[in-house]
C-alpha cells in the first residue's frame, strides 16, 4: 500500500487569518494572466470569451491595486510570440484595448491611474495604437498606480534592442565596451523608469516566466497561483500579497 501523503494546501499564507500589511504592499508587482483559454474550454465557449472574461479581471484587479496602494502594476497582456495563434483570435484580442478602455478609461481617470507600456508598439493595429495614445494621453498627469501594459513585448527582443542601442551609442561616439554596465543595460530597458518587479505573479498552475522581463526578475518573489486568470480576484491578490509578506518576515530581518 502506498502512504497517503499530506496533502499540503498550496500557497496558504503562513497564518491563514493574518492581516495584509498596508505599510509594506509591494511596491511592483507584474502578473503572468495566463489560462484564458483553459477557462474557455472548460465552458466549452470559444476562447475569445477567455480573453473578454480575462479583460473583466484587469478592471477588478486594478481597481484593486490601487486601493491597497500597489504603486505598479505590470501586465503581461500580448507576447511576441502570440501573433502565431489564430487570426481571428489575434485579431479580437487586438481589439481589447479599444473595448476596455471605452468602458474603462473614465475610471481609471477617477482613481488617478496613469496607463503606460512596454512593447514595440509600432507592429499593433492603427486602432488599437490609437486607443492605447489616447489612454496615455488623457492619464498622463495622474500620480497613482502606474498600470503598465506588456503588449507585443518579450525578454530577450527587449535586451536585444538595448543591446542595439548601446552599440549604436558606443560607436557613434568612438567609446570602447568598457562603458557597458548593468546600469547601462538597465537605462536602454523598456522597463528603465521603474524600479523591478518585488512580487511576480503567474495565474493557472504553469511554473514558467516565459520570456516576461527575464532580465528585472533577477531578485523577485515568484508565486505562482492555481487560479485562471478570469477566476483570480480581489481575495487572491490579497493572499498572494500576504503569501510575499510572510516570505519577507522570514528572509528579510538580516
Ligand atoms: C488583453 C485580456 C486579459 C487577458 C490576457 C490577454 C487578453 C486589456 C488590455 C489593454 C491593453 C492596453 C490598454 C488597455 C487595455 C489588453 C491585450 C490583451 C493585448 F491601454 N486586456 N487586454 N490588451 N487581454
């Protein structure tokens, strides 16, 4: 016969009743939002109903943020890599800015949100450019959470374009590579006003980084949690929040 084993609850913070520290939210947290799909599928409804659904959980998730005082929040909402799925769900994904900021933009504006990205923006639909400039523009002034959208963004194309840029630089002022830190590494990054991610958090189970921000992850917590992401709510960022709090607690006294 074989031992049953413990079954040892995942991701349960250290006290389950503790209480969040409002005084020590993390100051960056980025999101992997992944099992759109999966949730679909186990609906048996079309995958795009995943992405919509998945779009319902960034306004909840904000909203969120905001109130506990999350400073940035960074969201990992198209890949370079998924232009390879099908056209007519790229094509409806594409089309999430434009629908989410038309029922959104309003609120955002009221919670004093300030809307950025990171990606290479050029390669996106006119549309969809359009929307996202105008979220920009109309939120630039805001001083509350920065809500940073990863779209058409990935790891290693970013650090290759760094890399670019700094050759460029280097060589058009006849500088030798002594010049290249990782501070000036850091500067040419998509990501060079904001401090690194402190909590990194992927949804549906999968224990991969998957070329989001592999370089500004070198000394974040990693939680990964079960949820898909149109099922993850307010209940679940407070716990993965507290689950980084008690890893704090045990690591960070020294
Ligand atoms: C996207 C919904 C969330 C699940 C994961 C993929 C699909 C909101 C936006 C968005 C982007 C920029 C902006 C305002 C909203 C978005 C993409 C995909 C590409 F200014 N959701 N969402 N963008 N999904």
């Amino acid at each position: 016969m074989f031992k049953k084993l413990n079954k040892k609850k995942k991701n349960q913070p250290i006290e389950s009743n503790s209480e969040i520290d409002l005084h020590n939210v993390p100051n960056h947290v980025a999101i992997i939002m992944d099992g759109n799909g999966r949730w679909a599928k186990q609906r048996k409804l079309p995958r795009i109903k995943g992405h919509y659904q998945g779009m319902q959980t960034i306004k909840k998730i904000t909203k969120e943020a905001s109130d506990l005082g999350i400073k940035y929040l960074t969201l990992y909402a198209f890949s370079t890599e998924n232009w390879t799925r099908p056209k007519n769900e790229v094509n409806y994904i594409m089309n999430l800015p434009v629908n989410f900021l038309k029922t959104f933009l309003p609120e955002l504006i009221e919670n004093n949100v300030k809307v950025e990205t990171i990606g290479f923006l050029k390669e996106l639909p006119k549309a969809t450019l359009e929307a996202i400039d105008k979220a920009k523009e109309k939120t630039k002034t805001n001083t509350g959470l920065k809500l940073i959208f990863a779209i058409n963004y990935g790891g290693r194309a970013e650090i290759v374009h760094s890399v670019k840029s700094i050759y460029e630089k280097l060589s058009s002022e006849g500088s030798s590579s002594d010049q290249i830190t990782e501070q000036m590494i850091n500067e040419y990054l998509m990501t060079h006003s904001y401090p690194d991610p402190d909590l990194l958090i992927r949804t549906s189970g999968e224990q991969r980084i998957s070329n989001f921000l592999i370089w500004q992850v070198s000394y974040s917590e990693f939680i990964f949690n079960e949820k898909f992401w149109p099922d993850f709510d307010k209940e679940e960022l407070i716990n993965c929040i507290k689950i980084y709090q008690s890893r704090q607690r045990r690591f960070g006294g020294l």
